[in-house]
C-alpha cells in the first residue's frame, strides 16, 4: 500500500494507494493542500478515483468537491451528509474498491450523523469519531453523545487492539495510535459507563472551533469560502506595485483610469490623486456610463487590497481586459506616504 499522512495544522489528511494498479483514495483533503494531494499523487504515480470525508467538517474546510471535479473522482461521504456535491453516498458494511485495495465503511455517528470510518487491512481511518487520546465532540450540530458511546463501545473498540488509529485530526504531533492503546489509556474512553460516559461528553465545556459557521455553510453546500473566491479572483488577475503606481503619477506618464472603488466618505478623506470614485457595490451597473472604452487600462483599489481585486476579475470578466488591481490599498499607500488627495471628485 502507498500510504501518505498529510499535515495541515491541526488536520491530518490521507493519501492510499494500490502499488499494483496505482488507483488511489485521498481521506478528508482539506483546501490548502489540494497541489500537495496532486504532487504526492504524481511522484508516486497514483491516481486518485475516490474523494472521501469522513463526515461533515465543522472546523476545516473540505477540498473533496474541488479536489473530485478537478480529477473526475468520485465525491464520497456517508448517505446522512447533506452535501449536495457528493455523488457516491456509502453506508455501512459497503466498501470501496481502489485497485486491489479494500475500503471498509463503518457507520459511525456521534460526532455527527454522518461519521464513518473507514478500515483498509491493518489501519483504520476514524475521522473524528476517535481520536488519539480524545474522541470528537458531541456539541457541533448533528452530534449525539448516545450515539458515539455505540459507535465507540459498540463497535470500535471491539476491533483488534493490533489494529492502527489514524484520525482526522492530532494536535500533538503523533502519527498514529491504535485500538489496544486507545482503550488502554485514553481518558475520555475510561468512563465505560453509558450514563457517566453521555455526561461527560455533555459537560466538555469546549469553546467553538473557528470558523465553524463558514465551515459548516460551505462544507455542507458546496459553497465557496471567502478565502476561496478571493484567491480566485487573485489567480486571475494581474497587479500594479505601489511603487510603478506613483513612478507612473509622479512621472506624468500614467496611462491608467484610477478607480477608487470603497465608499464616498472614504474617497473624500482620501484618495491617490487623480483617481475617480466607483464604488464596488455600484461597479456592473455603472460601467457602461463611467467607462466607456473597454480598450482603456483601468487600475482599482480599495482600503486593503481585497475588494479592488475582487472588482478587477469582475472588470475583466465584464471584457475589461486591460483592467490591474494594485497590490496594496489605500491603507497601504498611506502607510507609505505616498500623496493623497481629500475632497470630492473633479
Ligand atoms: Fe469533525
């Protein structure tokens, strides 16, 4: 078996894959390492077929819809996810053929309704279900402490205590664990009572995870993150310096329609001269009035950066093909001391 164990903070993300047939699965892929996922893949001479989530991610997010389109993969979460993008639903006792491997489905709620975990010969991916010395939480939305006392007592810890631990998530930087240790010393599975161990989990008083609302709205749609769009946006557009910006003011030679596109009251305060008001939220209905000549190189900036450039690859896709966004903003810009203009607009 080709076997990869992806860190990303907190997130722990796997790579398996069939030697002989070089068919492989990637395990709870999370956004920022998609290119490591495709690099690994490529180094080893895999390719990946299946895209799994262990369940529902309240805190990370998930790159299994990008991840599974960019490749043609299947998109795979338990039936219970309501992942509009997940097109081969699983349940327990099925499995999933990756070359000559074997992916073996356990149901397994409680940290959500939709936990399962995947057992491949001598290793078992437990997403948040068990953890190495903790168990995922019962708190998020869909948990249930009842639930993960079956799922952990009932079935996981009946394994082989032989039997690997690899789960979604490991702040302490250990690779790995298994059943016989997890049953052995882990604090939270000490508790073998129903009642003492439900109490527990309910009295765990553990602050929210960050990020959780974007998490869960965009794990759960398909939608994108604010990170996502922007990054985007940045992959498709290009930028000016501040530096060739005031080269080119200062130099008289400046070509560029200055767009200032934050508000009013922030333009009047101050503004790089020259440029002209229009702000973001009045952008697609005014341009056909205040930018006339599509030919014409156009340069947008805001307070930091991020709107101009969000504006830009409108502008661009709006046939504006000449249109930069400044790297930097009006803060930054300042910050410089590069001249700024107050007052209304010529
Ligand atoms: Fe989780």
């Amino acid at each position: 078996m080709v076997f990869e164990q992806i860190v990303s903070g907190g997130c722990r993300s796997y790579l398996v894959g069939c030697e002989e047939t070089c068919a492989a699965a990637v395990i709870d892929p999370e956004i920022s390492q998609i290119d490591r996922y495709l690099a690994l893949a490529a180094r080893d001479g895999l390719r990946i077929h299946h895209v799994i989530d262990t369940h529902t991610h309240a805190d990370h997010f998930s790159a299994t819809q990008q991840l599974a389109r960019r490749l043609g993969a299947s998109a795979v979460m338990h039936r219970e996810s309501p992942a509009p993008f997940v097109n081969m639903r699983v349940d327990d006792g099925e499995m999933l053929v990756v070359g000559r491997l074997r992916l073996q489905v356990m149901h397994t709620p409680g940290h959500t309704r939709d936990s399962m975990c995947l057992r491949i010969e001598d290793r078992l991916f437990t997403g948040d279900t068990l953890l190495i010395g903790a168990t995922g939480r019962t708190d998020l939305p869909s948990g249930d402490a009842e639930a993960l006392y079956d799922s952990l007592f009932g079935r996981l810890l009946r394994l082989d205590p032989e039997l690997s631990v690899f789960p979604a998530h490991e702040y302490k930087a250990r690779g790995h664990s298994t059943i016989g240790q997890e049953v052995a010393a882990n604090p939270r599975l000490q508790l073998r009572d129903r009642g003492a161990f439900v109490e527990m989990m309910h009295n765990l008083n553990l602050s929210m995870p960050t990020h959780v609302t974007e998490a869960l709205r965009t794990n759960m749609s398909g939608g994108k993150t604010t990170a996502q769009l922007l990054a985007e946006a940045a992959a498709a557009v290009p930028f000016m310096s501040l530096v060739e910006l005031n080269t080119r003011i200062e130099g008289s030679c400046n070509d560029l329609v200055m767009l200032d596109v934050r508000e009013r009251d922030a333009y009047e305060a101050g503004h790089i001269p020259g440029a002209r008001l229009l702000p973001r939220g009045q952008l697609e209905l005014r341009v056909n009035q205040e930018l006339p000549d599509p030919t014409r190189r156009i340069l947008a900036y805001c307070e930091l950066g991020l709107i101009s450039t969000l504006a830009v690859a409108t502008l661009r896709g709006m046939g504006f093909q000449r249109a930069v966004a400044l790297d930097g903003g009006m803060k930054a810009w300042r910050e410089a001391n590069y001249h700024v203009q107050a007052g209304k607009e010529p």
